[in-house]
C-alpha cells in the first residue's frame, strides 16, 4: 500500500492511499460472497450465487459500494497506524476511484494533534490562595437555610417604600392597545430602583394598598420583545397588598425542618460539610493555578478550528440550560449580554483546548498508562457515578474514552502535584466594588 501525505495549515493533513489490485479485488470478492447469502435468486440456494450472476443481478456499483463500505475504514486506518498519526477528527474521504483490476485510490484530509513544546513542568513553584476555615462560615450558613424557610406575609396597610415587596394586578397598553401578555394578576413585586421595566417601581413609593393609579414608563431599548423596544407603555396598576419577608428563628424548630433533630446537631453537620467544602475549594484551586503556570510554559500553535469546536460544546452546554429554563435560547442570543458570554466561551474553550494539549503531551513525554484491570475498576465507578446504565455503559465506546481521559488526567495531575512546590498565601480580601460587580 502506498500512502502519501500533505500537510496544510497548522495540523490539516491530506493523506493518499494507493492499495493494490489484487487486495482490492479480494475485498469486491468477499462482499460477493457475502451478498450471495442475503439475496434472493430463482434456482440459487443462498450462498451459492455465482459472482457473474450476482453482477447482473443487483449491479457491479452496488457491490462496489458494499465492498467500500467496508474497506475503506480498514484502509484509513492501516494508512494511519503506518504513518504514525496522532489524528484528532474523523476522516473525510474527498475522492476515491475503484475500477475493478485495477488499485484502489483515495483521498482524505482529517485533523492531527499540533506539536506542543512542553516547557518546565517539574520543580516550580507555584502560589495558592488559600481559603481558611473560621466559625463565622457556619453562622452564616445558619442564617442562609433560615431565608431559606422565610415566607412572604402580609403586613398592614402603609404607604410603599423601596425594599417593600407588593402584591398587584396590572394592564399594560402601547399607543392605546393592550399588549398581548401584558397583563398579571396577583404579581409579587420587589419594589426596588430600575425594577421590572425602569421608572415603574419608583412610581409605586409612597402609595397605599387599594390605590389604582396608571404608570408610564419607557421599555428599554434592547428590551427582548423588540415590538415593545424604546416604547412607552401605560400601566393600570392596582396595588392589593403589602408582604414582607418573615425569617424564622434560628432554633431547633429550624433545624427540624432539615430532619436534624438539634440545633446543635445542626451546626456540627455544617461546620463539617463547610470544612470538607473548603478543603476541596483549596485543593481544586491548586491544581488550577499548578496545571495554568505549567501551560504558560508550553508552547502550542493552537489550530483555531479545535478552539471552535470546543467553544461550540459549550455553548451547546449553554443552550441545554437555557431551554431548562424555560427560556427561548434564540431569544437569548439576540441579547445585549450574549456577545460577551460569546467572547468568554472562546477564551474558556482555548484554555480548556491549550490544558488538554499540554497535559495529553506530559503524559506521552512521561509514558503514563492505564491498565486493563485500572481502567476496569474506574470505569465502574465512573459508570455508577454518572447514573449510566451499567450493562449499556459498559459497551459504549464514548464512556470508555471518557473515563479513559478522566483516569490519565488523574495520573498526570498526582505527577504534576508530587514535582511542584506549593507556596500557600492568604486570599485577598474582596473589594466592594468586586463585591457589587458579582451581585
């Protein structure tokens, strides 16, 4: 077999595949064969077909295409091993000609693994901030599950001010016509500044339940509904009622209501859970930083389709949520805030691709296996962990890859620790203005 090779672009190759007439010709004479045991032909047993017969039959272009179906696979792949290539998409057949006695030519191009420079990756030295653990967490745990169990009762008639949650039924009209869906009856409200649509909460203060009034205020630009955009809307509003926020009492009452039967008790459980939470926060956040200052290193001219296609991942991941959600995912992609969460996929798809590349190079420098009894016993706790159907699971090629990856990651991360030098320091404290760009 001769097999030629083009390279284009940063990892695109083009490979030619030459393979003899006579291997060809064996290939078309054994899918006669198996044709003849799946065809019906008068005053043949099947099986018995003659290969003339069968031609005539169904046609020498059909049984060149079953005969391809099976030999091109097995050609690409014996092409590839010969070649040594690490490729990292299926391939795509542009051209083939196959004319019985004679070889059978083809061309392909898939993508292979780019050449990553691996720099130091053994003995540096690596700062972590580390969070620490202190009692004030598991009181403000305690006060989180009390919001949690608080209601919204209803409070004695006063005028509305800022903060106050309302109960209230509205119409809203655009030039004199109700807008279809623009009607609530027995809304909650959180009366607060730019709420709901701009203008319309502060026009709430100061009125008293059972006051009907008309609001008008302006529907933002980029408002999602872009019949509505930049117009004004008038909204009849009846206000109904006040509700405030009632926190239960932090007590053994509470702490019965997430079956435990103390407060105490309460407060064990979550002092521990706190602590097993930081501890995995700090050791995750150190393999972060180790694996990032490992990859600025390296060297890698990354192929901008594998940043693509990773980036398209997640934002498939996106797509599954939002439609969770109940939300229209073309919608959100008309979103003033969709092109930003466009760019930091891209950034978080190139760091995710560079990772892979550098770690998947670590292990090739390193000689890092797994087993067969390794890979077996991962697997079923992969399996069991991911809620997979076990038998299914277990022939499912994807999943073994998966936790294929998963189990090498493993192996590398536990190298890359052993030969780093961690330097813990403390956090650095919050800003309030990181404080108010996060809520």
């Amino acid at each position: 077999m001769k097999v030629t090779l083009d390279r284009e672009g940063k990892n695109l190759v083009k490979l030619g595949v030459e393979l003899e007439s006579d291997k060809a010709m064996r290939a078309y004479e054994h899918a006669c064969r198996q044709l003849s045991h799946k065809v019906n032909i008068p005053g043949f047993r099947k099986g018995k077909v003659p290969r003339t017969v069968l031609e005539k039959t169904i046609g020498v272009d059909y049984i060149k295409q079953e005969t391809l179906e099976h030999l091109l696979p097995e050609v690409l792949n014996e092409a590839i091993a010969q070649e040594s290539l690490d490729i990292i998409t299926q391939p795509q057949i542009d051209s083939y000609q196959f004319d019985l006695g004679e070889p059978l030519k083809l061309q392909a191009k898939f993508e292979v693994r780019p050449q990553v420079t691996l720099g130091q990756y053994k003995g540096l030295t690596v700062e972590v901030p580390e969070n620490a653990f202190d009692e004030s967490s598991v009181d403000t745990a305690l006060q989180r599950l009390a919001e949690a169990q608080s209601q919204l009762a209803a409070i004695s008639p006063r005028p509305v001010k800022m903060g106050d949650t309302v109960l209230l039924d509205f119409e809203c009209f655009v030039d004199d016509k109700a807008v279809e869906g623009g009607k609530a009856e027995g809304m909650l409200l959180e009366v607060k500044e730019n709420g709901f649509i701009p203008g319309y909460c502060e026009q709430l203060v100061g009125k008293e339940p059972g006051t009907e009034l008309e609001i008008k205020a302006t529907f933002p630009a980029d408002y999602r509904n872009k019949q509505l955009a930049s117009k004004e809307g008038v909204f009849k509003t009846r206000i109904k009622e006040l509700r405030e926020k009632v926190v239960p009492p932090i007590d053994d009452a509470l702490a019965q209501k997430f079956s435990v039967e103390s407060l105490e008790k309460l407060k064990e459980n979550l002092k521990t859970n706190l602590k097993d939470e930081f501890e995995m926060t700090n050791e995750s956040r150190k393999q972060k930083l180790i694996v990032e200052a490992i990859v600025k290193m390296s060297t890698v001219d990354l192929p901008e389709t594998m940043v693509e296609r990773e980036q398209k991942l997640l934002l498939d991941q996106l797509k599954y949520y939002v439609e969770q959600s109940k939300q229209s995912f073309a919608e959100f992609e008309q979103s003033p805030e969709f092109e930003a969460i466009k760019t930091s996929k891209y950034e978080e798809a190139k760091l995710r691709v560079l990772t892979s590349l550098v770690l998947g190079a670590i292990i090739k420098e390193e000689g890092i296996t797994v087993n067969n009894e390794e890979l077996e016993l991962y697997l079923q706790e992969f399996i069991a962990r991911m809620g997979l159907p076990p038998e299914k699971a277990m022939r499912n090629e994807a999943v073994h890859r998966q936790a294929l990856e998963e189990l090498l990651t493993g192996k590398v991360m536990e190298l890359l620790m052993e030969h780093t030098k961690v330097e813990h320091v403390a956090m650095p404290a919050i800003t309030e203005d990181e404080k108010s760009s996060s809520t």
